[in-house]
C-alpha cells in the first residue's frame, strides 16, 4: 500500500464532496443537513487557501482516501493563532493510517506558519472514539463537551472538544498570526 498526502486540487472537489455528502445525509459527523453542491464546496477550498490554510488529500495506491483541512477557529483578531481542524476519511481507506497521515502532515503545516493552538470539534457519530483516540494519540488535550448541542437524526448530539498547543510554555508569538481584522460573527 502506498500511502501520499499532498495539496487538494480542483479536481479532488468532485471526491471531497461525494465524502462529505454521505456524513452529512447518512451520519453525525458534520451537523449540516443538506449537502453542499460541488460548487459550494469549491468555494470552502477557495475561502480556507484564502486565508493561506492548508488543504490537503491523501491516496491510497493513486486513490482518493481522504482529506482534511484547516478553517478559522472564530474571527475576531484574537483567535488569529487557532485554527479548527477537520479529517474525513472514506470507509474503505478507515483503519489503515489514512486519518493519522493527513492530521499530521496538517499539524506540520500549522507549525510551519506559526500558528499555535488547533481545536478539534468530534461530534458523536460512529468514528467519534476513533477519531479521538487519534487525536489523543498525536498530542490533542480534553478541552470540553458541548453537551447535547446537536439534533440530527432525532436524536441530541455531544461534541467533544480537544486541542493541541504547539507552544505549551506560552512564548510570545514570533508571526503575526492569520489575517483576522475587521473579523465579525
């Protein structure tokens, strides 16, 4: 099996949606209820590479396996060293070091802008214990539950939430961050 992470492309869109679109309308893991066209989609990539986030996909064998990327964690100037971390792996691909390769090679790009905190938001759906045991495992931290937050499927939804610090000993900053002013809810 060979396993390779690069950069998405537009033409990954087509699988990146199809991925998507089967968590938001057969499971918890996303909390939206109608899927995102393609050209929705499209405009996710364009606003995450926008603010210079990293967006990437992993293959199996030339196959598409997975992706996974970083979005703003809130918009005000503050937050401008956080970023939210989201990995989808396909069902086939699950178990076979696809989601620890792209949260990796996602956790070193993160490092190598200068930013400092990434949140991870699991929902409670059928890979949430996968899924924070892999976070656990490359150094993410409990930061919380949003208890009960989420009604998909009539039923209340948790949210676990965990965190990296990639500066536990709280220096300073040494980059100026993501590009968050006028930033607004």
């Amino acid at each position: 099996m060979t396993l390779t992470v690069r950069d998405a492309e537009g033409p990954d869109l087509p699988a990146i949606t199809a991925l998507y679109a089967g968590e938001v309308v057969g499971g918890t893991a996303t909390f939206e209820m109608t899927a995102p066209t393609l050209d929705e989609m499209t405009g996710r990539l364009t606003t995450v590479r926008n603010h210079g986030l990293p967006w990437l996909v992993a293959e199996v064998d030339g196959r598409f396996a997975g992706y996974a990327y970083a979005s703003l964690f809130r918009p005000r100037p503050a937050y401008r060293y956080g970023v939210e971390v989201s990995v989808y792996v396909e069902a086939a691909a699950r178990g076979q070091g696809v989601g620890r390769t792209l949260l990796l090679a996602l956790v070193e790009r993160i490092r190598a802008m200068g930013l400092r905190h990434l949140i991870a938001a699991v929902s409670d759906s059928d890979t949430s214990a996968a899924s924070i045991a892999l976070h656990r495992s490359l150094g993410f931290r409990d930061a919380g539950v949003y208890r009960q937050v989420g009604w998909k499927f009539g039923r209340w939804l948790d949210v676990a939430l965990l965190q990296l610090d990639l500066d536990p000993a709280g220096a300073p900053p040494a980059s100026p961050g993501l590009d968050l002013e006028g930033g607004r809810a």
